[in-house]
C-alpha cells in the first residue's frame, strides 16, 4: 500500500448510505425538510404573519389545514416559513464552532508544546462557562436577535469541536505516513492540510451533524423564552411561545406541532451524525 492510499481515504466513501431503515428514514427527513425549508415563500398557503382575528383557534380545515393560532396566523405556513430560521440559526452555529474548532484543534494538537497548553487551557476555561446563559446573558444586552444567540452559542460550542479534532490530530501523527512524507521533503503544514485535515474530516463532520441539533434545542429554547428572533418572526420556538394563550383556552395544536418539529428534527440529526460517526469508527479499526 502506497503512502498516497494511506494518507488519501476517501471522505466520502466513510460516510456511504447503509441499509439502515432508521438512518435511511432520518436521511429522508433531513433531505425533506431542508426542500421544505428552502421551498417555504413558494409553497406555504398564506402569508406567515397574515391576521384573520375571526379564525383565530380555529381547528383544521380546508383553509388552515393545520388550523390557526390564537393571534389569527396560519399554523402550517408558520410551520413552513419557521423552518428556514429554526435551521439557519444552528447552522450559523455548527458552521462557527466547526471552523474555528478545527482550527484550534490543529493548532494545538500538530503544534504541541506552549501552544497546546495556552490553546487547552483557554477552551477548558470556555468550556467550563455555559453556553445557554452566555447566550441570555448577551441576548439580554443586545436585545431579541438571531445574531446574538448564534454567535454566543458558536463560541460555547467550539471546545466540544477542538476537543474532539486535538485528539484525532494526536492520533494522526503517529501514523505511518506522517513519517513517510517528512522523510519525502515534505512540510509540516502540507502534510497537515493535505493529508491530515481530510483524514480527519468525517469524524469532525458527523460530531458538527449532532451538534446542529444540540444547537436548534437550544436556540428554540431562547425564544420561548422571548430572547430570541423578534416576535413577529417566523420560528419554532417562537411558535410554541405564542402557543402558551392557546394551551390556556384548551387549543393546544398551534404549541405541539413546533414542538413535534423540533423533537423529530432533534432526533433526525442525532441518528444521521452518530451513523456516520460509526461508519468512520470501524472503518478506522
């Protein structure tokens, strides 16, 4: 076997679909939801944020087939609409943690030395701060936002990534090819980027795919707690907010659907992330 088929496993290759029924049904759901969420201006009945006072808790029909919440706002057009912010905002997330993560991680576990205790110690001190009350702590301040709770929560997040990417980074160097390459001319850094990096990469990958859900738990959680996107916008966690008034007149459809949301997408990434986590886990042994 060659230094190149070493050091060059395919990516993409690791994280092949199995036969799985769950993964597959996950996948699809995944793969669903994002056309939904992309599709939701073109495809949702009504305008998301339209008032009719006079069907306000209305149960499903015809026109509102998922019914009406108590301010008189279509449910499922909220549903469809709130999508696209309840998934940008962990993606804003996981797409933060991921690069910045990933970039310690390496710093820290190809440099060693000064570097690496300077570069542990600061994400242990972030780590040991939690992520949710940074996030309330700066919402607070700047006022209800996406931005905010995003950037708070990405930087929570990056210990759990650095973490994770020193270890395969360690792990890495002490293969054979690491040794073959230096011997071969080449840079550090080359063999890093070149070599490394992508060998690394489905593992990084699939704990960023479990981390999106941890993030839209969170991030729905800010805005039931009114700390997140403004009141007017679209969103899941907004949405089972706004439910509370109907829960109280005995409507509870408008607070349980985004709640179903959450929980089946939650779910959906777990299951999607900890396969492909497998996948690479015994593909390594």
């Amino acid at each position: 076997m060659t230094t190149a088929t070493l050091a060059r496993r395919p990516v993409l290759s690791r994280l092949r679909t199995t036969r799985a029924p769950l993964y597959r049904l996950c996948l699809g759901f995944v793969g669903l939801l994002v056309l939904l969420a992309i599709a939701a201006p073109w495809i949702a009945p009504h305008a998301p944020n339209a008032v009719e006072l006079g069907d306000a808790l209305a149960g499903p029909s015809a026109a509102h087939p998922l019914g009406v919440d108590a301010s008189g706002r279509d449910t499922l057009s909220r549903l469809l609409v709130g999508a696209r912010t309840s998934l940008l905002g962990p993606l804003g997330v996981v797409f933060f943690s991921t690069v910045i993560g990933v970039a310690v991680g390496i710093s820290a576990g190809w440099r060693g030395g000064w570097l690496d205790s300077v570069l542990s110690r600061t994400t242990e001190l972030v780590f040991a701060f939690p992520g949710l009350l940074l996030a309330i702590l700066i919402t607070a301040v700047n006022g209800p936002g996406l931005a905010a709770p995003v950037l708070a929560l990405g930087v929570a997040y990056v210990p759990y990534v650095s973490r994770l990417t020193r270890s395969l980074v360690l792990a890495e160097r002490q293969r054979p090819y690491i040794e073959a390459y230096y011997v071969q001319g080449h840079s550090g850094t080359q063999t890093c980027l070149r070599h490394v990096l992508p060998n690394i990469a489905p593992v990084v990958l699939a704990q960023s795919t479990v981390n999106f859900g941890y993030a839209l738990i969170d991030l729905a959680g800010l805005s039931f707690l009114g700390l997140g996107v403004p009141p007017l916008t679209p969103d899941w966690g907004r949405m089972v907010f706004d439910g509370e008034t109907a829960i109280q007149s005995g409507y509870p459809l408008s607070a349980i659907l985004p709640c179903v949301a959450i929980v089946l997408t939650v779910v959906a990434f777990n299951v999607v992330g900890e396969r492909w986590a497998d996948q690479v886990a015994r593909r390594n042994r």
